[in-house]
C-alpha cells in the first residue's frame, strides 16, 4: 500500500508568521521571505541550501521589469491557477528562467503566443530547448513542445534555405519529425537529397571526423533518406546519391524507395492515372508536396507573340541538353505523330526555322499527340501556324479536333473546328480559345477531314498551347 500527503495543507500556512530569513535582489529591489519559500521556488537555491544552510541571498536582474512578489504569492495558493498578463510574462519567464524553476514548463506556450513566422520560429525553437533542458524527460518534452514550429518548418522548408544552418543545429529527433510531417514543401525532391548530405558533412565538420562510425549521429544522419521519394528524383540527383550514400547504412526502408524508384522508371514514372479535375488536384500528394510554381502563358496577338507552355519547356530541355553533348534528353515533354514525312518530323513545330513544319502522310485521322512527363497543364488557348511558302488552297489544316487526357486513355474534348478558312493562307496564325479547361498531362490534335488542297496530308509549320503550367523541375 502507497500513501502521501497531498500539497492541499499548504493553504493553511500563514507564511507571514514566518521569519523572513532569505533576501531576494530583484533589479536592485529587496524583497524579504521565508528560506523554505526560496526553495520551494529555486530548484537551484534548494540545492545550495543542502551544503550551505546560512545561504540567504539570491540576486536577479531582468529587462523586463514586473512584481516579483506576485510570484511570491503563487506559493501560497499551489496548485492554484491565476491569470497571467501579457505585460508579466516576460517578466516571468526571465525570473523563472534564473531560478531554475521547472515549472515553468506550463506556461511555455503562454510565453509564445505571437504568430510563428520565418523571422522568429527558430529563435522560439532555441528558447524552448534552452528551458526544457532542464527537464529529466527533456526529449519527449522538448520535441511534443515543439510541435507547432516544427510543423511551420515542415512547411516552409522550401523557403528556409538561408536558414539551413539553424535546422543542421537541430537534433535527429527533430529533423526526423519535419521530414516525416505530412504537410512538408520542399523545392524538389532533389534539395531534400542535397540537404541530407551537407547535413552529414556539417556534423562531420562539427565532430573533427573524416569518416561515419555505426550508431554515431553522424550515421544515423544517413537514416534520413528513408524519407526521400526516390521516384521524384532527376537522374543526376539520383547519381549523385548513388555516389555518395555509404551502403553500410541502407535500411529496409531506403531500400524499398530505390525499388519504388525503378518500377516508377519502369512504368513511364511522373504519369498520374488520376480522373480528370480542376487543376491542380486538391488530392494530389505532388502539389501538395513542392512548392507550388504555375507559370501562365498569355498570347500577345499584337507583335504575333507565340511563345507559350511548349516554346517554354523547349528552351528547358535545350538548356539542360548542353550537358548531354549530342544526346538528346526528353525530360519535360515529348511528341509523336500517327505518321510524317522524312524530315518533316513533329520536333520541327517547335523549331525556329521558317523552313521546317510537319507533314504526315496522306491518310484519314492524322494526329499529333504531346506527352508531358512531369507537368500538368489546362490550356485556355492554343495556336495554329501554317507553312509560311505553302499559298492558299494548298496543304492548310481545315477541319480538326483538340482534345487531353490525364492518362493517354481517356480523352475529353476541348475544341473543333470545321472548315476553319482563317488557316488557308501562307503563314496564318490561328489562335483559338477552348471550350472547356481541364488538367491534362496529354494533347491531342486530330485532323477530322480533308485539308484545304482536299487530301489527308496534316500540314502546319507551328503549334503552340497557352494557359497554366504547373511545372515540375
């Protein structure tokens, strides 16, 4: 059998019967209380007391100026709660803080109730972990106290890059719950990689060490990749990763990711099989976990401006293609046709030179057919150039149909045209609005009846799409 004395006897003391032996300096103010009062309030004066009974003299000084003696009085009513104004919580906490008072733990939250922004959420994460330190269950304490800037880390990670040295500051424990947080934005998946390294080189350089020991931090620093989606990596990300991740620490967990990662390769990765919706899908885990980057394309029609989502996404791969020599890297969006000419592929409709354009062959329903493989787009217009030395009545598209698809399967129309006489002339630019708008991650444009010179040839020299482009490096 357990018995104790409850602290409800405590309400019966009349504190000023007793001699006022231990002097308090507030800010240069004496107050006088009873010794027994000091050590209930200072942890750290209690401990002095057990070597030095004739301590009696505890100084403080703070910048935020209160009555201490209103703490006094929380003695005499423990267990009592009793409202706290804004203009004394700075006050408390300093006096608290200096007293080594745990209690304190309590009125944490109180002492933090301004919004959390970038300015000020990693000065409120050192405050807390200065005060929980104290505590002998100080890691469950100080992580569930940090919840709510934890979870504003989480979700401005991919605007805190030039806060990275005070999130390398922050322990495993930490870092492991804003990477597991559901509602984490990064830049990429790539900067999640990226940063996982310099991490372990960070705490390398903090350690003196050139090299991982097993169950180290420095280790368990590699356990981190069990939260990167290997699927959503760039091939030189992934590269990299394979170059530098020391196998010795591949988990169970980083394992099945690098599998998820070649079937999605596998399966024509990035594809969303989703049903069509607004864009962007309110369920989709991608949006939701980059930040968000919809790039609005408009057409000028004053200075015939026809640069719009796929002019865009050309100058990208063209970019990144320098660094493939003569290899030519699809990454942001391919095309294909249901037949063409020799030399006059589809590439050519976004090819600068006047004097190339698509042309297929001679046949009923010609199509081209544009694949985004990382993107979603809605299209509000689009645009029809035709060959710029080809005259009128030649070769010009005269009846079509627009149509996209999420998953190349279904498709929805969007637009038709029938005998649309405004493309039958030597360099016309058509530029047509759609009926409906949908996400799409695949453009269908069919040819439905004979061309202006009454054959099946499908002939135009440029296609462009203009809208919302919801780009994914």
């Amino acid at each position: 059998m357990k018995f104790a004395l409850s602290t409800a006897s405590m309400h019966n003391l009349n504190i000023d019967q007793y001699k006022k032996n231990f002097t308090f300096i507030i800010n240069g103010k004496k107050i006088r209380t009873p010794s027994f009062i000091a050590d209930i309030l200072s942890p750290k004066i209690s401990q002095i007391h057990k070597t030095d009974p004739t301590f009696n003299q505890f100084t403080i000084e703070t910048n935020q100026s209160g009555v201490f003696e209103n703490i006094i009085d929380l003695v005499k009513d423990l267990d009592t709660e009793k409202e706290i104004t804004i203009e004394e919580r700075d006050f408390y906490y300093e006096v608290l803080k200096a007293l080594g008072n745990t209690d304190y733990y309590h009125l944490v939250h109180f002492l933090h109730e301004d919004e959390i922004t970038l300015d000020n959420v990693f000065q409120r994460i050192h405050e807390k972990m200065m005060f929980y330190g104290q505590s002998p269950n100080y890691q469950n304490d100080c992580d569930i106290m940090l919840g709510d800037e934890l979870q504003f880390v989480a979700m401005n990670f991919f605007l805190l890059k030039n806060s990275y040295q005070e999130i390398h500051d922050l322990n495993m424990s930490q870092l492991k719950l804003i990477f597991e947080n559901s509602q984490l934005k990064l830049e990429t998946e790539d900067s999640l990689v990226y940063f996982i390294f310099e991490h372990i080189e960070y705490l390398l350089k903090q350690n003196n060490k050139k090299k991982y020991m097993k169950n180290s931090s420095i280790a368990n620093a590699f356990y981190l990749f069990e939260h990167v989606e290997f699927d959503k990596l760039t091939s030189e990300c992934l590269d990299y990763f394979m170059k530098n991740f020391d196998i010795n620490y591949i988990t169970i967990d980083i394992f099945r990711a690098l599998c998820k990662y070649n079937s999605h390769y596998t399966h024509d990765r990035y594809r969303n099989n989703a049903s069509n919706s607004n864009f962007p899908s309110p369920d989709d885990n991608t949006t939701k976990r980059y930040k968000p980057r919809i790039l609005k394309f408009e057409y000028n029609e004053e200075d015939n401006n026809i640069n719009g989502i796929l002019a865009y996404l050309t100058k990208e791969e063209a970019k990144m293609n320098k660094s493939h020599k003569d290899m030519i890297v699809h990454k942001y969006f391919n095309i294909t046709s249901s037949s063409f000419f020799a030399g006059s592929e589809p590439e050519n409709l976004f090819k600068t030179d006047e004097h190339l354009f698509f042309t297929s062959l001679d046949s009923p329903n010609q199509n081209v057919i544009i694949e985004f493989l990382s993107s979603k787009i809605i299209i509000s217009h689009y645009l029809i150039k035709t060959v710029d030395f080809l005259p009128k009545d030649y070769s010009h598209p005269r009846s079509w149909k627009l149509e996209v698809s999420l998953d190349g399967t279904a498709w929805v129309e969007i637009d038709k045209r029938n005998n649309e006489e405004s493309l039958n002339h030597a360099g016309a630019i058509g530029y047509f609005p759609v009926n409906q708008q949908y996400a799409a991650m695949f453009v269908k444009l069919t040819q439905t009846g004979e061309n202006w010179a009454d054959n099946d040839q499908f002939c135009f020299s440029n296609f462009e799409l203009f809208g919302q482009l919801d780009f994914r490096v």
